[in-house]
C-alpha cells in the first residue's frame, strides 16, 4: 500500500486508524486529523522514493495540486514546489 505519509507519521500510525482503503492521520505539524487514501504501487517505488514518489505518481495521474497536497498534509504552494518539479 502507498500512501504518502512523512516518517513520523506512519510510526505513530496506530491499527484502529487504518480502515480498508484509508487512513486517519494525525497531522503533527497541523495538529488536525486527516484522511489519506491508500494507492496500491510496487514495494520498490516506496523504497526508492516515498513521499516525494507518492506526489509524483498522483502529478502523473493528471491530479490537481489540492488533491495532491491534501493527503500529504502540505499546502498546495508547498506541494507544487516540493513534488511538483
């Protein structure tokens, strides 16, 4: 499963936060909750490239940079400089 979660967040990630094909994170930089829904991607691409993979993937789709920023817990400006080149 690939979902775009920083590091630290996935360590705090608990099993009654993950449901079928989302999860419930607790965003430590916003302190809000948010929902991220769960992509399937080969092991590899999470390996090589984690968020920054992630974002990627969803600019390839053709995504906008809302929907892309919203499950990375970034605003759209940040995202877009970050994943978006």
């Amino acid at each position: 499963m690939y979902s775009g979660l920083r590091p630290g967040e996935l360590r705090e990630l608990r099993w009654r936060e993950v449901r079928e094909r989302t999860l419930l994170v607790d965003a430590a930089n916003t302190g809000r909750r948010r929902t991220v829904r769960l992509l399937v991607a080969p092991a590899a691409d999470w390996r090589c490239g984690g968020t920054r993979s992630f974002a990627s993937l969803l600019f390839h789709e053709g995504r906008d940079v809302i929907y892309v920023a919203r499950p990375l817990g970034r605003g759209a400006e940040l995202a877009l400089r970050t994943y978006g080149t």
